[in-house]
C-alpha cells in the first residue's frame, strides 16, 4: 500500500514460495528456439501466436496470478486507504494532532509542518502492514524482489523521509494558498500541485533517484555508442549513458530517458545490459526516447493538469458538504490543516474513478513510443522477445476490458501483434518480406 507521502512524491515526480526456481525460472522467460522459429513466420497474427506460445505454460499462469492478485489488491488498497483518512476524521484524530501543532507554535506555515509529520508517521504506521505484504512478501513470492528484508526497509525509512522533505515544502505552500484564496482555493491549489508536479518531474532523476540507487556511465562502449548515435539521430541533446543498479532489488528490465528543464538523463538498468540482446536494447532504448521526441512528457503534464483541477474541483464540491454534514470531525475550513484527510479523500478518490481514462491516455502514448521504437531500431523480432520478458510481470493475454480499464501500457499480445504488422509492411525492416 502506498503511504500518502508516496502519492505527494509521485505527484512531484503471503506464503514465501521457493525462489532458487523461480530464479532459475527468471533466467528463461520463453523458449528460445520456439522464440526463433516464430521470426520466421510470415503471417502476422501466426507469429504473435508463435510468440506467445513459446512462455511455458507454468509462468503464464504465475504471471495471471500475480497480475489479478493486483487487480485485487489495488482496490483493497484504496478501500484501506480511504477507511484510514475517514477514521482520523471520524475519530477526531486529524483535528488532535492540529491542536498538538498549534500548541507548538503560533507560526502558521510552521503548523502545517508539524501538522504533516504527524499526518505521515500515523498514516504510515497504519498503512505497513499492507506495504509489507505487497511490496516485500509478494514480491518475493513471486521472484520480483530480490532484496532482503533490511535493505528493504532501509528503503522504506529514505522513502518516509523524502515524503517528509518534499511534503513539508508542498502542504505549506498549498495551505498558504487555501488560506490566502478563500473563495478560488480550489483553482488556485491547482495551479500549486502542478507546479509541484513539473518540479517532482525535472528534480527526480538528478536528486531523488540516486538517493535509492547508484548511477554510473555505462563501460560497454559499443552499446554505449550505439545508443547515443541513436539519440543523436533523433536530436536527443544526450552525452552520456546511465546504468542503474537496479538488479540490488530486482530481475526486471527496463530503461528510461527522464527529465525536464535541463535534468534530461539516459538511464539503463543494469538488469537491461544482462539479459537483453544488443537487439533488444536497441529497441528498449527507441522506445524511451520516443516518449522525449515526441514531448510525451509535457503532454502527460498538460493531460494530468486536467484531472488535477478536475479534482479539486470535485473537492470544492464536496469538502464543505462534508465538514457541515459531519461537525465532529472539528474541520474548521478549507485552510484548516486538521480537514487535510477529507482533501486527500476527494482527490484521491477521484483519481481512482478515473483511473481507466489516465490508463487510455498513457496506454495510447506507450503505442506511439513503440511505433517510434520500431522505426528506430528496426528490430521488430527483438521488440517481441522484448515484450515476452516484459511480460514476467505483466499478463501478456488479459481479457479486453480489463486492458481497457487497468492497463496503462497495451498487453503483450498487442504489441507482439503491432511489431509483427510493422516487420512485414516494410520492406527496409531487417528481415522483413512484404
């Protein structure tokens, strides 16, 4: 479950099972000979199929459960999530730990301070033990974890004092804000999280994430080069290449081109350069530089800018209800920093309801990245075997509308299925026949 800190930092930005075979299972996410032969079909729709068929039958199965464990657990999270925000209301537990800050000082910003670490700590403390069975003893249930317990929670206290930091400097300005603009709070608390959101955004690759993982110049320099000729031929204005130690916590692969006004990075985990082809990085590579040619950054920024007042402006239609209806809870106002659980609660719960609309948006823009992807590299078989490991962790084949409504990438089959229409409409492709 994430604590409320991560959702700030964000916005700015089980039974254990035998893991020396999941391990051994990790290392071979599909039949490479199947995997081969499926290149050299011709037809589209047979060499998706081919692909697909080529994951063992046990690890599809591991992998369904574990993507519906989370369908589950996501709506279990937020149910949680909002019981914990109602019973500090409820129980006037909100309104006591204002007083507790008031008692402290007069100064007002330096209230909403103290007022947010006793929010996070309290919310946090109640919030572990969901955080502890999915994003520990889950992971490690299903071989996505590989870190041990104490490094772990190591993690957690960094995460906790981010969220401090970050969420100390964000509430006083908003409450600054609310206070300030009674009548256009909503509006105006907007424009401060959007704000934040762009900040979140340019600060994280150089400042926050190397506070959880080392960043080194990649050594291979023939991979090295062949990525920044890449970004060159794209007008990526890149240097340098990344690795991320990212295999300290986990087998997954992945990449990322991150950053906004001047923090741009070129990042690779160091889990990329292990089990991927040279083929393979290439088309992981085209794709995430996709996302920065085609300004998907700013896009995002503009699209989640609209639900952003969208949900304040659910917020203005509903915090006053609320605190009228429900007098005990001793919220004061919109400025009143004991009413801070009730705007989470709007917000938050707006979010959630329009979780498959965000979902629709990034998924249609991860399509586009692919498409990108395809044209850069030119390695459309590389893209499949791609998303095959992509898929140790992601359903390949969901049903259709639960792709529609929860999934914030396209399914494995979809893009297996796209790859395989690109290869065989161009000529130029490597290999391909039209």
């Amino acid at each position: 479950m994430a604590c409320y800190g991560k959702i700030l930092v964000l916005l700015l930005s089980f039974t254990l099972l035998s893991l020396s075979a999941i391990a051994q299972e990790q290392a071979r996410p599909f039949d490479i000979e199947k995997a081969r032969a499926a290149s050299q079909i011709s037809d589209p729709e047979q060499a998706t199929r081919a692909y697909l068929d080529s994951v063992p039958t046990q690890r599809r199965q591991k992998t369904k459960s574990y993507a519906h464990g989370n369908y589950f657990l996501d709506i279990v999270d937020f149910v949680y999530s909002s019981l914990i925000l109602i019973g500090l209301l409820a129980f006037g537990v909100s309104a006591k730990i204002r007083v507790v800050a008031r008692r402290i000082t007069r100064f007002r910003p330096l209230q909403t301070a103290l007022y947010w670490i006793q929010f996070l700590l309290l919310t946090t403390l109640f919030a572990f033990p969901m955080t502890l069975y999915r994003s520990y003893f889950r992971e490690k249930a299903y071989g996505l974890l590989t870190q041990a317990f104490g490094d772990w929670m190591v993690d957690q206290f960094k995460e906790l004092a981010v969220a401090i930091v970050l969420g100390t400097i964000f509430l006083m300005i908003l409450y600054g804000v609310l206070r300030k603009a009674p009548r256009l709070w909503w509006l105006w608390g907007s424009v401060v999280m959007i704000i934040f959101v762009i900040i979140g955004i340019a600060i994280a690759p150089v400042y926050i994430q190397p506070l959880f993982n080392k960043f080194t110049p990649l050594k291979n320099a023939e991979i090295r080069e062949s990525i920044l000729s890449m970004a060159r031929q794209q007008g990526i204005p890149a240097e340098e290449v990344y690795e991320m130690d990212a295999s300290k916590r986990t087998d997954r692969i992945s990449a990322y081109v991150a950053g906004l006004l001047g923090t741009m990075r070129i990042v690779m985990f160091d889990n990329t350069l292990k089990r991927c082809t040279p083929e393979e990085i290439q088309m992981i590579m085209g794709h995430e530089m996709g996302h920065y040619v085609l300004n998907h950054v700013w896009k995002h920024v503009a699209f989640f800018s609209v639900l952003i007042l969208a949900g304040f402006l659910v917020a203005r239609w509903g915090f006053h209800k609320a605190i009228r209806k429900w007098p005990n809870w001793q919220v004061e106002g919109v400025g009143d920093n004991a009413g801070f659980p009730l705007l989470i609660l709007l917000l938050t719960g707006f979010l959630f309801l329009a979780g498959p609309i965000s979902n629709t948006w990034i998924r249609i823009h991860e399509d586009f990245a692919d498409d990108f992807g395809l044209d850069a590299s030119r390695e459309p078989d590389a893209a499949a075997t791609t998303f095959l490991k992509l898929g140790e962790y992601r359903d390949l084949e969901p049903h259709p509308l639960i792709e529609a409504l929860l999934y914030d990438h396209p399914s494995g089959r979809y893009r297996i299925r796209n790859a395989m229409e690109w290869k065989f409409n161009r000529q130029d492709a490597k290999g391909a026949k039209k």
